[in-house]
C-alpha cells in the first residue's frame, strides 16, 4: 500500500530499482579497490608484531575510539565532535532501510515491522531527527572554527588549500545530508500522515505551498541526494582526511600499550652489539647451515617503506586536527617542526609510492612478465619531503603523542628518520656529534673524565650527621 | 657523612640495598652537583643503606638513542648492565628522569632488570614509611611552589603524584601551571636538545615554559630534572625573575625542611 503510492507506473519503479543496484554495486566495487589499494601501501612497511596482550588493545580501543576518551580532554571540539560521531553511526542505522527501500522498491520497509510511526519505528526516527539537527549544527560550529574564528591550529603551515577545502567539503557535505534526511522526511509526512516525525513536522510550513507532485518530487529528490551522497562521500573518505572514521578502530588496537617514554631497541642493532661484546664469536665466520645471511637491512627511515605498517597505517588514520602541532614545544616556539605534517608527510608519500608501485605492476602484466619491482623515483620521505631542520627540532617529550586523539606517534617516525640520518649518513649537527663523542670516550655527554664522577661528594666527607 | 662507592662496600664485605644512580648532569654539572648532594643527605639521614658506582657509573646512552644512534646507545646498555649485573643490583634510585626511563623501560630488553625508582617516588616511600620526617618550623610554609613535571617522569612514566606528594610535606601553597601534568610543556633540554643549539625559530621553549611558572606568581619553582633545573633556571634569568623566584629540585627543598642542609 505505501509502496504504491509513490510510484506513477511498475515500470518507473523498476528503473529507479535499477539505477539504484548499479550506484550500489559501483560504490561497493570502487570503494573496496580502494580500500585494498590502501591496504597494499600500508603493508608496504616493515613487519611488527602487534597481535599480544589483546585484551588490553580491545579495551584500548573501546576507550580511545569508541568512548572517545581523548576528545573530550579539549571540551568544546570534543563534545561537538561526539555528537557528529554518535549522530553517523545512529543515523547510518537508517541506511539499512534506505538500502532495502532502494533495492525492493519498498516504502519505509522498517515501519510496519516497527509498530509505525506511533510505536518504536517513530520513537527512533524521532531521535534520528533530533541526531542530524545536532550533527548540522555542530557541522556548522566547526566550519566557523575554521573559517571565521580562524582557529590558529587550523592555519598552520602545512595546512595548504588542499587539506582546508578538504575539511570544508566534508563539513558542508554532512550538513547537505542531514538536510536531505530531515527534508525527505518533513515532505513524507505531509503526503502521509502515518510518518509525520516530531521534529521534521515542525519543518513541514516550508513546504505548505507545494502540491502533492511537489512533495513527491521534494521527498524522492531528498532521498536520493541523501543516499547518492552517503555513497559518494564512502569513496571521498578513502582520499581524504576523513578516514579516520574508519581507520580510528584498527589504528587504536594495534596501538603501542608501552609507556610513552620507552623507545624500541632495535633487534639488528642488538645482534651487533652482542657480537662486539662477546669474546667468543668470530665475526668473520660463516653463518651456521641452513641459516640465510640476511641482507643488512638499512638502519631506521629514509623512506615509508622503511617505517612499519603500523606507522603507516597511523598516517592514513591522521585526521589533521592540529591537537599534537599545538602542544609541541617546537612549533609553539616557532620552529619549522610540526608533528602534524610529519603524518601529513607520510601519508602523500605512501600515496605517491604507492601509485607509482601500481602503475608499475600494471605496465608489467600487460607484457605478461612477473610483478614489477618498482624501481623507485629518486625521492624519499626524508629530505624530500621531512627535512633534516625539522627532525632536529624534537624534544621527543611526547606531547604530540599524548594530545593524540587517536594515538598516533608522530614522534615515533621521527626518531625512525634521526636513526637513519645517524647511522646510515653520519649526518649530525657538530654539537651532538661531539656529544656522541664524549658519550663514546668518557662515558658522559660532555668532555669530563670518568674519574671525576664521584667528586661532587668530596665536599660532603667532611660533614658529620 | 661518607658516600661510599659499590666498589668500596663490597671490599667491605657488605652490599648496599640501594644504588644511587647519580647521572651524568648530577655528577658533573655544579649545580646538579646540589641536588646530588641533597639526595645524598636525604638517602643518609634515612638510614638507607646505598651505595654510588662512582667512576664506574657511565652515561645510560639516553641522550645518544633519542638523537638516533642506537649503537652508541647499545654499547653503554651493555656495558652498564654487565657493572650493575656483576654487582647484583636489585634495586636503583636516580635523580634524572631520563635514566629513570631508561633504565625501567629500556634496560630490561637487554637483560638489565631491576626495580628503578625517581627520586621524588624514593623520598614520597621514606616519607610514608616514617623513615623520612619533616617536622619543626616550616621553611616554605605558605610560600607558593609551582612544580614543573619533567617528561621523561610524567607523561613518559606517568608519574605525576610522588612529586607533589612530596611538596605536600612543605605546607606551602602549590599551584599549578596552566598547562601541568598530562599536558605539561617541556623545557626544552629532552632528546638531546641540551647538547645542541635550538632550531630557528620565533622563541626559546625554556622562555616559553618559564613564562607559565612565572605566571602563577610562585616563589619557587620546584623541578624534578638536573636538565629542566638548567633551562627554568636560564628561562628565569631571560625574563628577569632570578632576584624574586627560586628555581629548586624537590630533593633540595626536602633536604631543607628536613634541616639536612
């Protein structure tokens, strides 16, 4: 009965069924391309195992993610945030029905199952409206953050015209679809008075003028803008910023469960060590059969394949807030480092490397030959994209990583570059490598003989307690 | 009062419950040399039985890893893990944060495992266990201290009471910086800073940093690091304070409620 009175004749129904599978199946097949393309770029860094203590990354991610525990430590962005995320995730139940609408040709499949308007069906859409009025406008809040109160972490110096619009697209997107939702509705009340919701009936005066084809054409116009929208932005997601929508989750359970402070030590660095320290072992000597001699790999990052995937992986998860650039030391006091390009860096040169690895996989099938091994492009992340003058800046005093509402390590990637630069080139400035000196002769990070260690209590010997 | 070393105790036949692990900043530097000094005497006024390496403390190799050079890191973890394992060290009270985080978080991967304490978690112990009294007319009292959380001791170990449980004991007024604990700024010395010149830039972070002590009109600045000792310390100096603030490390300020100096 509902289904047929929005349909003139079966045939267009069909059609509009029709149209509708298609998108469907588009979207689907070019967001899960993408998503494979990305997952390929993520796996391009080096292997780290993640996978223990998972009790504790499953309450990790329940905290950090899904309960947004490190949002709210900024209340006003934290709370307006929790609104649009509580508003996508509730409001996306809805795209069920809409799914199933569009496939079946149904009406509000939901409702009659649902008890109607007057019953759990009516209760929930109900607070769907409520959701998106809030979404609109915290969406509304935000975009004046950004363009008109012109927040400072906002306008930084890697925050280039890109990843502005950037931001700005998504936050006007948001707004059209929530007005498409609240809009479909209002006009589907007024054709029928069975789904009249509480707050998009207070909307329905707008519509007072327009005849019932009006309303049809407002309410069909509505849902498809809605739903085409919603398959748009899944796919604009995967470029964008916007991914941490997804990527928050993994990203948080693979998360670092050590204390902040404790850096890894490196497991090829220790081999040598070993080796150096013990009198026993001939360096020289031949490996033991049937162990390989391993290639040595290089020392730290010069470029996103030398970083492991979890890295990687956090810089796609990079939503570009600014939280970590405005607490580190180094950009406050105006220095070129900003934690937040270091990710930003990361991820436009995995993309890079990325497109370029494909291209050349593509070009060798054609030929018919093995998988290429591309051959790289001459750049790399450091240098070419994170300069030495930066990595220099880190205080490494974790602020970034503490402000992270997600729990990304930018300083992580940097101490990976500074090992590079350090025992790959030797490249330091004098001062530290004359602190490596002293470290290496005498034991201290500046030129006093070790002898002198217990000096300071000489003055103490002649004190009587 | 005699510090004695490991090496001397042991000659002694005997072995320290504790090793004071000094530091490079605390030996060398005169004025950590002080806070050495004052942990020194609080450890002896305790009736803690510690000892010092003395010359065979080298540096924990903090500085060289966060600059990148993980080997030079590497070959002091080796060489002060073989000194502190041949001395069977159970236990290590430090007066930096940075050997602090090494030497807890670091240091066990490579075979090196003991209970590592800061010093203000050792003094807060003495403190709660009676062993350690603060008693008589208060040199602090009602004065403001405003304490700097050094990194590697906050939001690397997450260690932000023992400090100012401590400073409790002064009966002063604390006050907290605008940004303390969790989302407390660095002073600029951490990741081997202290050995370099800074970056180009639009200020200093220590003149940052010591413009939010200043601003909650404290008396003393209360430090937990011989490094952010050093960076408050000049910060204060820059802004033309040095007259009307003190900059103290929490041993020091204990030291003298406790008339240990």
């Amino acid at each position: 009965m509902k289904s047929s009175s929005r349909g003139a004749n079966k045939h267009q129904m069909a059609l509009s069924q029709y149209v509708f599978f298609l998108l469907l199946v588009a979207t689907a097949s070019v967001f899960t391309r993408r998503i494979l393309a990305v997952r390929r770029n993520i796996l391009l860094g080096r292997d780290i195992d993640r996978s223990d203590r998972k009790g504790e990354r499953w309450a990790n991610m329940a905290r950090v993610a899904l309960g947004q525990s490190k949002m709210v430590v900024r209340p006003v962005s934290g709370i307006l945030h929790i609104i649009v995320y509580v508003g996508f995730i509730v409001i996306n139940l809805e795209m069920l029905e809409i799914v199933i609408d569009g496939m079946f040709g149904t009406h509000r499949v939901f409702a009659d199952l649902l008890g109607g308007s007057q019953g759990l069906y009516g209760l929930m859409i109900g607070a769907f409206e409520w959701l998106a009025l809030g979404v609109l406008l915290a969406c509304v809040v935000f975009l004046i953050r950004r363009n008109v109160l012109r927040i400072a972490r906002f306008h930084s110096a890697e925050m280039k015209p890109w990843p502005k619009s950037d931001a700005n697209i998504i936050l006007v997107t948001e707004i059209v679809l929530m007005s498409a939702f609240l809009l479909m509705n209002a006009s589907d009340g007024l054709m029928h008075e069975e789904f009249a919701f509480a707050l998009s009936s207070s909307l329905q005066p707008l519509l007072a003028g327009f005849s019932e084809a009006g309303l049809h054409l407002i309410e069909r116009g509505a849902w498809w803008l809605h739903i085409v929208g919603v398959m748009a932005f899944l796919i604009y997601i995967t470029y964008s910023k916007h991914f941490h929508i997804l990527l928050a989750f993994p990203n948080t359970w693979y998360a670092r469960l050590e204390p902040m402070g404790q850096m890894d030590n490196m497991a090829a660095v220790k081999k040598e060590v070993d080796l150096m320290m013990d009198p026993n072992v001939d360096p020289y000597a031949a490996p033991p059969e049937g162990e390989q001699a391993e290639a040595p790999a290089a020392f730290g990052a010069r470029d996103v394949q030398d970083l492991t995937w979890k890295q990687l992986m956090e810089a796609y998860s990079c939503t570009e807030c600014g939280r970590c650039t405005s607490v580190c030391p180094a950009s406050l006091s105006g220095k070129k480092l900003s934690p937040r390009k270091v990710m930003m860096d990361t991820r436009d040169r995995l993309e890079e490397v990325g497109k370029a690895i494909g291209k050349a996989d593509k070009a060798v099938s054609k030929d018919g030959a093995a998988c290429a091994n591309w051959g790289g492009d001459g750049k790399s992340l450091l240098g070419d994209y994170i300069s030495e003058e930066e990595l220099w800046a880190c205080t490494t005093c974790q602020a970034c990583v503490e402000a992270c509402p997600l729990n990304i390590e930018p300083m992580g990637i940097i101490l990976d570059l500074r090992r590079n630069l350090i025992m790959e080139d030797s490249k330091a400035p004098d001062p530290i490598t004359s602190m490596f000196n002293n470290v290496e002769n005498n034991g201290a990070p500046w030129a006093f003989p070790a002898a002198d260690r217990g000096k300071w209590a000489d003055s103490l010997d002649s004190e009587t307690n | 009062m005699k510090v004695q070393t490991i090496a001397e105790m042991t000659a002694t036949g005997k072995s320290p419950d504790v090793l004071f692990w000094v530091g490079c900043a605390g030996s060398f530097d005169d004025r950590a040399q002080q806070i050495t000094k004052a942990i020194a005497r609080i450890l002896d006024h305790a009736g803690v039985n510690f000892a010092v390496l003395g010359g065979e403390e080298s540096c924990t190799g903090d500085p060289a890893k966060r600059a990148g050079n993980e080997f030079l890191f590497q070959m002091q973890a080796a060489q002060n893990i073989a000194v502190l394992n041949g001395y069977g060290i159970k236990r290590i009270v430090t007066g930096c944060p940075h050997c602090f985080n090494v030497l807890r978080n670091e240091y066990p991967e490579l075979g090196g495992d003991y209970q590592v304490m800061h010093h203000t978690q050792f003094i807060q112990e003495l403190i709660a266990d009676g062993r350690l009294r603060i008693e008589g007319e208060q040199p602090f009292k009602g004065k403001r201290i405003t304490f700097h959380d050094p990194c590697y001791l906050g939001r690397a170990n997450g260690e932000y009471t023992a400090p100012r449980a401590a400073l409790q004991q002064l009966d002063a007024e604390l006050v907290e910086m605008r940004r303390c604990k969790k989302k407390g700024l660095c002073c600029g010395a951490g990741g081997a800073q202290m050995f370099k010149d800074a970056e180009p830039g639009t200020a200093e972070v220590n003149h940052l940093r010591s413009k939010e002590a200043l601003d909650t009109q404290p008396k003393i600045i209360a430090t937990g690091c011989p490094f952010c000792n050093t960076m408050m310390t000049d910060g204060v100096k820059h802004h033309g304070a040095e007259s009307k603030v003190d900059v103290k490390d929490i041993a020091e300020l204990i030291a003298d409620a406790a008339n240990l100096i």
